[in-house]
C-alpha cells in the first residue's frame, strides 16, 4: 500500500502543476534532445545521445513519484486542524532556548518543506520532536549543530 500524504490545497497545486509542467514542457524538451544527438550519428560513442537518455530517465522517475504522491494525496483543510496539540498544517511558535529566540514555523509534509518561508517538515529533528506536543510542552532536539532546548509557545493553524 503507498504511503498517504497530507497537503495544504497550495502543496497539492504546486505539486500538480509541477508535473503537468515535467510531463508537457520538460518530456517534450528530453525527447527534442535525443533526437538532435540522434542525427549526429553513431549513438556508441555519443556522449550527448547518453547524457540525454540519461536525462530521460531522470524525469520519467521524478514524473513517477510526483504522480505517486498526488494519488495518495489527502488535502488538509484548515477547519480540520486541531490546535491543541501541534499537528500537521500547525503554525507553531517556539522559543530555543539555546539561543534565546522565538521562531514561527508551519509544520508540512516534506514535499511541501521550504526553510526559508517557515515552512519545516514534521520529518525535520524540530517537527518530528514537537508533533503531537502542547503549548507549555519543552523538547530537546537533536540537530546536526548539537542539542537545543525548545519550548513550545503557541499553536494555531
């Protein structure tokens, strides 16, 4: 059985159009490729008919798993969200202690993971130490700078 995904409604279309994109624009672009190296002669010793195919074959297992994922998509609305423990689509405030900062953070499939816009992974050392945790709960998490002490401050979604 495929593992399940959930997605915010935003995640799902990105990933849909991602695909629609590698399957309509990026197949098309592969196949003009190999076909340019093709022309070029003997295909034994044609590095760039092989970097093609090769390429191909890339984007065909890229277009296989994103296809995969969106079947066994689920979209989380967030009426569903319960904001008393720290779930999946939760924006939670926490507090590191080690460095004596609050930090807000969307917890997200990892498909759907972006640092830079607060959105972390609930597979992350941080989402996977506060899912399922309660505002006033503290964890130590085990992250590749070491171990920080963190406080969860508030939940909502």
């Amino acid at each position: 059985m495929a593992d399940v995904t959930y997605l915010s409604r935003e995640g799902f279309e990105k990933l849909t159009e991602e695909l629609r994109n590698s399957i309509v624009n990026e197949r098309s672009e592969i196949s003009r490729q190999i076909a340019e190296a093709r022309d070029k002669g003997d295909l034994s010793e044609n590095a760039e008919y092989d970097a093609a195919k090769d390429a191909q074959a890339m984007l065909e297992m890229k277009i296989a798993k994103l296809e995969n994922i969106i079947a066994n998509a689920r979209i989380l609305d967030d009426p569903e969200i319960d904001t008393s423990k720290a779930y999946i689509l939760s924006s939670v405030v926490i507090f590191n202690h080690n460095l004596g900062k609050e930090f807000t953070y969307l917890l997200v499939s990892p498909e759907e993971a972006d640092h830079k816009s607060g959105k972390i992974s609930i597979q992350s050392p941080i989402g996977n130490a506060i899912i399922g945790k309660s505002v006033g709960d503290t964890v130590e998490v085990e992250v590749p700078a070491g171990t920080i002490r963190i406080e969860i401050i508030k939940i909502s979604r």
